[in-house]
C-alpha cells in the first residue's frame, strides 16, 4: 500500500495540482481605444528604411549637383 502510494498516487496529485494553476482563466486587460494603432517592429522598419532611402537619395543629388 505504502508504494502504490508512493509511485501512483503522489505523483498523480502533483500533476493535478500543477495543471489546475494553468486552467485558471486570465483576463485579456483593457479594450484599447478606438483610435488606438498598434506600431510594432514592422512599421518602425518600414519607416527607418523610408528615412534611410531618402537620405540615400539626397546624397546622391549633391554629387551629381
């Protein structure tokens, strides 16, 4: 009894245990607002590459004006 215990049950309640903290439900925080644009890496690379070619661009014109 003493290791049926041991090696069947212990472990068994532990891995209950353990899984009913990740079914509890969390909440997804506040709604953002309405006007509220997410920027994220994508849009920060598009704009640095758009200053980036323009100053590309400027510099190009002063050499050959």
């Amino acid at each position: 009894m003493k290791s049926f215990l041991l090696v069947r049950l212990l472990p068994l309640l532990t891995l209950l245990m353990a899984l009913s903290e990740v079914a509890i439900a969390q909440t997804g925080g506040p709604a953002p607002g309405p006007t509220d644009v997410p920027l994220d890496g994508g849009a920060s690379l598009l704009l640095a590459g758009g200053v980036a070619y323009g100053i590309k661009h400027l510099r190009n014109r002063r050499k050959k004006g």
